[in-house]
C-alpha cells in the first residue's frame, strides 16, 4: 500500500534525525580524537563505521531504524572502552600463578607483564585477522570463533592449577557437559553474568535456569 503523505513526512523526519544523530557521535569522536580511545586507530576506525552506517536503505522499516541506532550505540561506546580487559585478563592469570616475585625489581614484573600482554594482543589479532578474511556469515563465524574456544576449553579443564579469570570461565563453559569443572567456576560465571546484565535481566535469567526454559519456550 502506497504511504500517504504524512507518513512520508513521518518517515523523513525520522531519517533527518537519525543523520543528526549519527554527525553528532561523529562530532564527538572528532573532537576527542587525541584522547580517550582504547585504541590509538580506535577514532578512525569508529569514523569509518559511521560512513557506513548513515545512510539507511531506501525502503528502511522501523526494525532497520533500531537497529542502525543500535549499531550507532556500539560504535560510540567500543571507541571510548578503556577497560583494556585482555591487558587485566593476562595479568590477573600471571598473578594467579605466582609469576610475579615480589622481589623481583619493578621493571623486570613490568617487562615479564608486557611481553605476555602483547604475545596474547598479537595471538588475538591474528586470530581475528583470519575471521575477517573469511566470507561466511555471522553464525558461521561464530561457530568456528566457539570452536576454537571449545579447543582452549579443553585444554584448560585439565589443568590442575587453572587461572580464575572471565576469560577462562568462558572457554570453560564452552566444553561438552561431561568435562569435571574446577570448584570456582560456578562463582566466576554469576561474576561474569552479573557484569554483562542488569539486575531485571539477571532475575529473568536466574528464572530461566530454574525453569529450564530453552529459547524455543520463551
């Protein structure tokens, strides 16, 4: 059915303010460009996105909207992340392991420190290279990304002094149900979850888990 002309006014308007958003975002990282980032590349990279993103398709719906908009939130916010966590994930598994002697001098923990951290960033972005390289979609990717968590996974749970650290409860949870899982692990993953959800939404999980609600009953 043809829209009528107020529903074309309608439709414009939202589009004009989509566009107001997206230069306003841009406006922002343009302005922070020198500081702030979790990444030095992290500002031009973001810009790229945005170039991408606002210009919406030209027969958009309401789900095209919110999701563009979703998108716009993701940029914004991945740009200005200095949580750093596999800097904190590396230091907290070293940690964990005795690795720092507290006699050691100052430097000598910060060397052993940063060589670790960027043999694990580099481990990371060759890992994440090859995803890129790749034509296959979201969920393929995604398949052969829990998969190779899976093979950590394994790896991990049969270790007998395990780090505690999110990212060794998530690769842990990725394993077969009939792998043993270390005494924490149950405390690591509410930390976890806790972390990732709000407080109605870790309620409506927990209600799920009691229930055993598949996605298919929701």
């Amino acid at each position: 059915m043809p829209l009528s002309n107020a529903e074309k006014q309608a439709r414009f308007r939202q589009k004009e303010e989509f566009k107001r958003d997206v230069e306003a975002v841009r406006h922002e990282l343009k302005v922070n460009i020198n500081s702030n980032f979790s990444a030095p590349d992290a500002p031009s990279k973001a810009l790229e996105k945005l170039v991408d993103l606002e210009n919406l398709p030209p027969s958009w719906t309401q789900n095209d909207l919110e999701a563009a908009y979703r998108r716009l939130n993701h940029i914004r916010f991945s740009a200005f992340d200095n949580e750093n966590e596999i800097d904190v994930a590396v230091f907290d598994g070293l940690e964990q392991k005795g690795h720092f002697r507290r006699k050691a001098p100052f430097d000598q923990r910060k060397a052993e420190l940063d060589e670790e951290v960027a043999a694990a960033k580099a481990l990371a972005a060759h890992l994440i290279g090859a995803i890129e390289l790749t034509t296959l979609n979201e969920a393929s990717r995604s398949a052969a990304a829990v998969e190779t968590l899976r093979h950590v996974g394994k790896a991990a749970a049969d270790s007998p002094d395990l780090e505690m650290t999110d990212p060794t409860t998530m690769s842990l949870l990725s394993t077969p149900s009939y792998y043993s899982l270390p005494d924490w692990f149950l405390g690591s993953l509410a930390s976890l979850l806790a972390k990732r959800f709000e407080h109605g939404d870790r309620a409506k999980l927990a209600e799920m888990l009691v229930n055993d609600v598949s996605v298919s009953g929701i």
